[in-house]
C-alpha cells in the first residue's frame, strides 16, 4: 500500500481494523482466512501509524514570544515531552 492514492482514510482503516479484530477475537474462522485477516490487520495498524505520523509533523503549537509577537513551533511529540 506504498500509493496513498489508494490508501483508506485514518478513521476507515480504523473501522476496517476493528472489524478485523472484532472478527478473530470470534475464533470462528479457519486458521487460513484468520491468517490473512492477520495479515490485513497488519497492514491496516501500519496505514493507521503513518496516518498519525503525518498529522504529527504537520502540527504546530501557537507560541508568544518575549516581545507579544505569536510565534510558530513544531509540536513537541510524547516521547520528547512537553
């Protein structure tokens, strides 16, 4: 899925997920089809992650500088702390 031409949008490829997930959790499916559904999965936390990634980088926070002057800063990530 490297063409995010035909990438689902964050919120579909979460509903996609949670169906996927919804439907092993059931246990009712032949290990083959378990396997590929596993495998969409996968794919679909992938989509989910540079989906989020994406939305990170573009975030900036609204900073006022020493003088009043609002000034524009990258948003620091939770790993990074605030």
């Amino acid at each position: 899925m490297s063409d995010t031409v035909n990438q689902p949008s964050f919120e579909e490829a979460i509903r996609s997920l949670e169906k996927v997930v919804r439907t092993l959790e059931l246990g009712e499916v032949p290990l083959e089809q378990a396997l590929e559904l596993f495998q969409e999965g996968i794919g679909l936390v992938k989509v989910c992650s540079n989906k989020l990634d994406e939305a990170e980088k573009k975030i900036q926070l609204l900073m006022e500088g020493p003088e009043g002057q609002l000034k524009l800063r990258p948003a620091v990530s939770l790993e990074e702390g605030a």
